[in-house]
C-alpha cells in the first residue's frame, strides 16, 4: 500500500504499486470482510465502497494492520 485516503463516509481510495491494484481488489473481494460492499481497480489504485462511516473506519483498521504505510 502505498497510499490510503478517504473520499466521503463511505469509498476508501487504496493506492498501490503499479500494476499491483487488481491483484489487491480480488484478495480483498475474496476475503469477504463484512465491510466492504465491493471494490473497483485500475493499474495502481482500488476503490473501496463500504455500506456507512462505521464499515469504513473497520475497513481501515485492517487495511492498515495489513499494509503499515
């Protein structure tokens, strides 16, 4: 991970290496925390869609447990 930022109560903005973003966004997918709703990737950064502010704050505690910045 090379980046994390919030876009409102509920999209995580998740930049990593180039090309390494799909690859992310189907781990996560197939993790299926209960936060997330779902991901949308490109070459270098995913967005994270959860339900409400309290799904996104659970999302990033993993997130950053995972990927320390």
């Amino acid at each position: 991970m090379r980046q994390l930022r919030l876009a409102g109560p509920t999209i995580t903005v998740l930049r990593t290496t180039i090309g390494a973003a799909q690859s992310v966004a189907v781990a996560i997918d197939r993790a299926a925390w209960p936060e997330v709703a779902g991901t949308l990737s490109g070459d270098d950064t995913i967005f994270i869609a959860t339900a409400n502010a309290r799904a996104q704050e659970k999302l990033i505690e993993r997130l950053r447990s995972l990927f320390p910045v």
